[in-house]
C-alpha cells in the first residue's frame, strides 16, 4: 500500500508569501521520493485511460484502447474535427481516470489514485496547503488523473464553476526528464504576456481560481505522455 508523505523541504511560510504576492506558486519537490517514485510508476503502468474531449458543450468520452483500435480513417476525422474546433473555441483532449468525490467510493475502490485524493483530503496534508494558499475555509480536495498524448491540449478557461468553491487548482507532475519543446506546458494568460511551467517529476503548481490558463499542444515530439494528478482544492458547501 503507498503511504503518502510530503516532503520536508516544504517552506510553508516562504510559499504562501509567493502565492499571496502572485496567485500561484510552484512546490518541488512536494512529495517524498518514495511517494512521489511510487505514484509515477503507477500512472505509467495503467491501462484504464480514457480519452475526453468535447464538441461544444457536449462531452465525449472513450477508452483508450477502444480509441486506438478504430479504423486509422475514424481517428484522423475526429483528430480533425478536434483541431477544427480548437481554433476558435474552448476545446480540449486528454487522457483520464477519475477519482469519485465521495469518500465511501473512494475507500471502496481501494486505487492508488484514490488513496492520493484522500491524502490529499485528509487534514493534516490540508493544514498546510490551506496556510499556503491563504484560505482556512478549505475543506476538501478532488482529483483525477491525466495523461496528455502527442495531439493533446487544453484551451483557455479559468476554473471558475459555480457551487464547487474551488479557492486553487494544482497540478502536480509526475513526469520525469520533459523537454520544454515538447508541450504540454502549463500557460498562464495575462494579456500579451504569457507565463510558462514546464511538466516536472514531484513538481506541484498551485494556482488561485480564477485565473486563465491552458496546457499547450504536446508536439508528435514527445517521447512519452505527460503525466499527472489535477485537482482543487475546494470549500464544499
């Protein structure tokens, strides 16, 4: 069973006075290297991704496995029709496995994935994450996994969902050895201006909500997907 930990080089009060100067700042590393090895090594050895996307509002989704044994001609159309939409709207592809919000479900299923969120969850990791971010009303976290394959992105959006009390967002990576050239890069908008963070092995970005930002193409460059854990962490109520 994978026991989390973070990692004790965690400056709590230094990072909450970047957070609180800029509305994001990044931890690295987060975990400790058993944790942080552990859970890498697990989303690479998954084989129950399933590819998101959508068509306007509409939400599609489809096993991965189910996506890469269709007809090389349907994949193409629907690679097309992605990069048709994308060019002009809010558009997004990318690999996930979800992890419930519910903690029954989540100690039901017994997933390594799912053990995260409720470390994530758990108050003596939220202690510390909510001293950070400046919000004592945290009281939860979610979390998904994600993969991000040569052909994948997320357009501009901002988090900001009404009734989910999200007060930050966080990625934290668990892909080791990226190449910014590669993509997948986490962007934050800011006018003309544009801020970058390169995909890193137990490198953690916390982000304040709302804040517009995207995750650039990830180029047919790329030798391996972009992993990572995504999530919120939320005031529910």
């Amino acid at each position: 069973m994978i026991a989390f930990n973070l990692s004790r080089e965690i400056d709590t009060e230094r990072l909450a006075a970047c957070y609180h100067s800029t509305g994001r700042v990044v931890i690295e590393p987060f975990l400790d290297p058993d944790s942080a090895s552990t859970l890498a090594q697990h989303l690479a050895s998954r084989t129950d991704w399933r590819l998101v996307l959508n068509g306007g509002d509409k939400v599609f989704e489809i096993g991965r496995n189910e996506f890469d044994a269709l007809p090389a001609s349907e994949r193409a159309r629907i690679d097309a029709a992605v990069v048709e939409s994308g060019r002009a709207g809010f558009q997004y592809r990318y690999d996930t496995v979800r992890v419930s919000d519910d903690p029954e479900n989540r100690a039901r299923r017994d997933d390594p994935i799912d053990r995260f969120a409720a470390w994530m969850a758990a108050p003596a990791t939220l202690d510390p994450l909510r001293a950070i971010i400046g919000s004592p009303d945290v009281d939860f976290a979610d979390a998904q996994a994600t993969a991000y394959r040569s052909g994948d992105f997320l357009n501009a959006h901002d988090d900001d969902v009404a009734g989910k009390g999200r007060r930050a967002a966080y990625v934290l990576g668990l892909t080791p050895d990226w190449r910014p050239e590669w993509g997948g890069l986490l962007l934050f908008h800011d006018g003309c201006r544009v801020e970058g963070i390169v995909p890193g092995y137990n490198r953690l970005t916390f982000f304040r909500v709302p804040q517009v930002h995207s995750v650039s193409y990830v180029a047919p460059l790329a030798p391996r997907p972009r992993y990572s854990i995504t999530g919120w962490l939320r005031k529910l109520g």
